[in-house]
C-alpha cells in the first residue's frame, strides 16, 4: 500500500503520471472517491503520460472513452451513471477485456458483480483543498505496480 | 420521401418518421411513452442502454400510430456515431438490416449533425451559414455551418460537458437530478455577487470550453461557507452566471470570429432560462438573431437522425451492405450535401 499526500490539481496529474510509468498491461485500476475529488485529473495525467495529446474528456456521459494509445489500447470508463451493473453488457464490457487492455475505472462500485476485479485501487479522499491518495494492490499484477510506484 | 430515423447513440431510444414533403409525420422516445404490449413492450423496467429489446417494439407502434407500414418508408436513417460502441451497433444493425430487406436505401447518420441540423425541423429555422452552440450532458463544442455537410468545429469541451458540470454541482449542493433545473431554481433565491466563480478560458483567445474547474470550485466555496441553504442557493447563482457568462463570451467571439449573424443554441443546456436570456442579450448587442429548437429536439431524438437522413438520401447518398458505427467520428470528415 502506497500513501501520498497531494497538494492540488497538478500534482493529482502528476501522480497519473507516475502511475502510468508503473504500470502493467492488462491492468485493471479502480478510481475510488468523491464528486471532485480529483479522479479524472489522475485519469489525465496518466493518458498524457503514455502519449496522448489532445483533450481527456469526460466519460462521464458516454461511459466509456477509448484510447489507443503506443502503449496500448486504454479504457477510461465512468461507472457513475450506470443504472444497474449488468448494463456493462449492452456497453460491450467483453470486448474491451483483453490480454493487453488497460481499464482505468471511475466509480466501480456501480459495476459490482460484473466488472473484472481489480489490480489496483486508487482512494482519493478530501483534506480541505488537498487530498489524501491511497494505492492499494490487490493482485499479484497489482503488487508489481505498487512496488513499481513507491520506488 | 418518407425516412425512418433510428437514434441509439447513448441512453434515449428515438424512432422517427420524416417526410420531404410532408415534414415530420411522427417522431417518439423510448422514455416518454407507454409501450402497448401488442408491440413487444413486456418488459416494464428495461435498463436505460437496453436498444435492443426496445428498438422494433417502438418502430412498430410508431407505425402502426401514424396509420402506416413498413411499405410506406422509402428509406432509413440511423447514427451511427459518435457514441457509445454497443448501443450504436444496435440502431445501425436494425436500420441497415431492415433497409436491406425492404429494398430501400439506408444512410448512416452523424448524431451531431443530426443535433446541428435539428432546428430545421421547426417553422422558423435558420437559413445557412450559422454559429451553433451545442451544450448537453455529453458534449459543449461551437460549430459553424456553411451547410448540410459543411461543419467547422470552432472549440469544445477539454473536459466536462455543461450539462455535466451541472449534475455534478447539483449533486454536490444536495439537489435532485437532472441538475439544470435544479440549480436554476434555487438560484432564485441567490444573492448576486455574493460568490464569483471563474470564467474558465475565457481570459486567452480560443473557443475551447473547461468546465470541471467549476466543480471543485464549487466543492471548495462548499467547504469555506456554512453550508446553509442561502449559500447553497448564492453558490448555485454563482455558478449558473458563470457558465452563461462563459458561454456568452465564446459564442461573442465565435460571432466575431466568423462574421455570422445567426446564432443557433441546442443541447439540453439550451432549456436554461439565464443562459438563452444572456445569449438574446448578445444577440441583440451584435444585431444577431437567436435560434433554438424545441425542448424536445434539443435532447437526443430519432427526428433530427430521420431529418439529417432524408437530406442525405434526397441527394443520392446512402450506406452500402455494411453494418458499420464510429464510437468516435470527426464532424468534419463529413461529406457536403448541395
């Protein structure tokens, strides 16, 4: 488990970063906390990190925002609106299960029971204008990565 | 010509009929209306993404409500993107397919087009070039529209959608969903410039739009007021007036950019009473005239998808024996239409 204090905006983005650089192929990352906590800022920092170059938008609508990216192909889902788990079905949640696929996952507990369990998971919480971050692994492929991070 | 307009791009279900002739002869959403069961409508409660079990059932009411058959189309119109991968699939396959069956030609629509060109379908509509500023839940962007086909993308969104940014704030002052509505109400009862929220991006040239700034802006004036009711209802205010300021700062120079003197406003956004005020007031200062569409065309619908559609298929186009969607798809590589 890895803990870090983060003091604003570009630090969230920088910590994404870093998290890109640790991480694995294949790799499923849950992004836990608040409206405004700072998760799809996290989100961007680690797209930017493996090469993407224009906007980061918000999947808070579509759900779903791919990437293909050279490090892969990366799956930025929002599960905030998701009415009942098992409509990650009709959203094509299979196809994006591969080998390879990177899932950054926003909001996961509303896809409990149906979304793969993860790798990684990432708990933001509030401490007035700053945040407090927790990286915790929970698979083997999870635990390379904390280690990866904390290094 | 008679189209059928399938939209199924995110959560709403639209089927539509459109005529060249005759305008629009009928047009529903899956949302907003009892499914009789003699159409297949079994099951109360389907998920919001569900297209499938929902799409035929509702084509064949709308049909079978409007007096006609199958026979009577001459073609169909469905999106086929941007969107989201599975619930696009599921019009495009249905439209295609059943163009295919019936011998009509089917054309794949581009749901933003389908937006752009939705205030055509009212009495009064725009003559071409104009300014569009399209705000819903999914997307902010401006575009200037030479004509059918001819879009050119002036700025969107980096980040949040408008419609977004204000569910999310509604969310986070402890109001109901959806949170257009719901903060303009309570902003009522704000005290203006108690708060000021930013302007984001409006203080460098560009039409592009950034609008999660605002959320934690709003999270953060939260935190530092009492968290009354009053400052709920001035943090509301606040907030509202910044994203129609905002708004009315790029469309100004969206105008001025472009040298337009129509400006078109669609997306469920447009429904926001302060920010069509403040855009009639710009209008007026730039000898503009103001546009928009009926409440119900601004929202994802099958009309605009059969309107967009028949302009296509009017001028030869159509989609050959492929059942083909675009979760992404440039609004500029899209082909004119003269």
């Amino acid at each position: 488990m890895v803990l870090l204090s983060v003091r604003d905006d570009m630090a969230m983005r920088a910590l994404g970063a870093r998290l890109a650089g640790a991480c694995l192929p294949g790799a499923i990352i849950y992004l836990v906390g608040e409206l405004g906590a700072g998760k799809s800022t996290l989100a961007r920092g680690f797209l930017r990190a493996l090469g993407h170059e224009g906007s980061v938008r918000s999947p808070t609508y579509t759900l779903v925002e791919p990437y293909e990216l050279p490090a892969g192909q990366i799956y930025h889902l929002d599960l905030y609106r998701l009415a009942d788990p098992e409509e990650l079905e009709f959203l094509g949640l299979r196809d994006w299960l591969t080998d390879n696929a990177i899932l950054l996952v926003e909001w996961p507990q509303r896809g409990a029971g149906v979304l793969p369990a993860a790798d990684v998971i990432v708990t933001i919480a509030y401490d007035g204008t700053a945040r407090h971050v927790t990286v915790m692994a929970v698979s083997e492929k999870g635990r390379q990565i904390a280690v990866a991070l904390a290094e | 010509m008679r189209i059928l307009g399938i939209e199924s791009s995110c959560d709403e279900t639209g089927i539509a009929i459109y005529d060249s002739e005759r305008g629009l002869e009928a047009h529903t959403l899956y949302s907003q209306i009892e499914l009789h069961l003699e159409y297949g409508g079994v099951v109360p409660e389907l998920a919001s993404r569900d297209h499938v079990r929902k799409t035929v059932p509702l084509i064949k009411q709308l049909l079978a409500e409007s007096g006609l058959t199958l026979a009577d189309l001459d073609g169909i119109a469905y999106t086929a993107g941007p969107g989201l991968i599975g619930a696009l699939l599921v019009g495009a396959g249905i439209g295609r397919s059943l163009a295919w069956s019936l011998g009509i030609p089917a054309v794949a629509v581009h749901h933003m087009e389908g937006h752009l060109l939705a205030p055509m379908l009212e009495a009064e509509a725009p003559a071409f070039p104009f300014v569009a500023l399209l705000a819903s839940g999914g997307h902010t962007m401006l575009v200037q529209v030479e004509g059918i086909g001819q879009y050119q993308l002036l700025g969107e969104t980096v980040d949040d959608a408008a419609g977004e940014a204000f569910d999310k704030t509604a969310k986070l002052l402890g109001l109901g969903y959806p949170g257009g509505p719901a903060i303009a109400k309570i902003a009522e009862q704000g005290t203006p410039g108690r708060f000021r929220f930013p302007r984001p991006m409006t203080n460098r040239p560009g039409l592009e739009f950034s609008f999660s700034g605002l959320k934690t802006f709003a999270v953060n004036t939260l935190a530092e007021s009492a968290g009354d009711d009053q400052s709920k209802a001035d943090i509301a205010l606040a907030f509202e007036v910044a994203v129609a300021e905002t708004m009315a700062i790029k469309c100004r120079r969206a105008l001025e950019q472009t040298g337009l003197k129509r400006l078109v406003l669609a997306g469920g956004v447009s429904a926001n009473r302060r920010l069509r005020q403040r855009l009639a007031v710009l209008a007026a200062e730039r000898g503009a005239k103001l546009y928009y569409p009926r409440a119900e065309f601004c929202t994802d619908n099958g009309a605009m998808i059969a309107y967009a559609g028949c302009a296509r298929l009017m001028a030869g186009q159509s989609e050959g024996l492929v059942i083909q969607a675009r979760a992404r798809w440039p609004l500029e590589q899209l082909s004119a239409v003269t």
